[in-house]
C-alpha cells in the first residue's frame, strides 16, 4: 500500500563496532554512501530499504561491510549529486571519479576535495542543501579487547540498536506504520 508522498524522507542509520570495524547500516532511500577503500577501490553502500513514508507496512533492512583503519566513509545530502552546471547536474558518477583521486586523504581533507569540486562545478550557486559526514575508523589505543574499559567490553547487538533507531525515528510522525525490524 502506498501513502501519501507530501510526507516521506531518507535516512541513513549505522553502528560501527571501533575494535573490529564491522559496520551494521539502514538506508531508506538516502543517496548511496561511499567508502574509500585502501589505496584504490571505491565502494557504494546502495539503499537497502525504501525511504520512510512512502510505503505502508515495509520493513527495513540491515546490511553488513566492514571499515578498516585506512578505510573512508562519506555521507552526502541529494545537494550533492544534484548540483547543477547548466543542465548538467554533477551526479553520483563524476563523485565517484573524484573519490577515486583522493585515496589517502584524511576526512577533513576528504571533504575540502568534495567542496571545492561540487562548488567550482556548480559556479559557486548550490541550490540545495550541501550536508556532508566523512567517518574514519581509528585504531584503538589497546591491543586486546581485556585491556579495554569495562565500559566498552560488553558486546552490543548492532542490527538490533539499528532498527530501535529507525523506530525512534519514526516518532518524527514519517513513516510511522512501517514495521522496523532487523532480516
């Protein structure tokens, strides 16, 4: 069943585990994050639910990938992709190219990258919003898990803290009638 599409968004949710790097996400609709993998691979995490509102009665869905230290994570708003240069918009594939000149970079640097090339491209007029979250996982400063505070030793349940997010979430009154729950 579908519901009214005046009332609907994207979100993205996640849980990173910083001792092992494994990362538990939900995306309902939002534009697929990437991931600077190593010195030379570029990964997309694609939507795995539809976004909240849109649909009655769907479930939302994990998915599972793994971040290492040297690993980039960037999050961005539809502003993005969506800037324009004429017609032109700069789109998820000249991002993608782009992401793939700055293996190395640390997340600040990442993102000065990002801003300057959707800016110079756009002529300095966005017309969106322009959000952007660049994530590194850092080494822990202990060796073995005995050696961590106690506060961090019990192990968590990720899918399940995802989808009790999705549901918080839905207390914003979108997307409210749809079932959270982990595959």
């Amino acid at each position: 069943m579908q519901s009214s599409m005046e009332r609907f968004a994207t979100r993205f949710f996640a849980m990173l585990d910083r001792r092992d790097g494994r990362l538990v996400c939900c995306n309902t609709g939002h534009p697929a994050p990437a991931i600077l993998r190593g010195a030379h691979d570029v990964a997309e995490l694609p939507p795995n639910s539809p976004m909240n509102g849109a649909f009655l009665d769907v479930p939302f869905a994990n998915s599972e990938t793994h971040l290492d230290t040297e690993d980039v994570m960037l999050l961005y708003t539809d502003g993005l992709i969506e800037a324009r240069q004429g017609e032109a918009l700069f789109g998820e594939s000249r991002l993608f190219d782009l992401l793939g000149r700055c293996h190395g970079l640390d997340p600040e640097g990442l993102l000065e990258k990002v801003v300057e090339a959707v800016d110079s491209f756009a002529g300095g007029r966005l017309a969106d919003d322009l959000a952007l979250l660049a994530v590194q996982r850092l080494d822990l400063p202990w060796s073995h898990a005995a050696e961590a505070p106690q506060r961090l030793r019990r192990r968590r349940r990720p899918r399940r803290q995802v989808a009790k997010a999705a549901a918080a979430a839905s207390a914003w009154g979108i997307g409210a009638e749809q079932r959270v729950g982990s595959r």
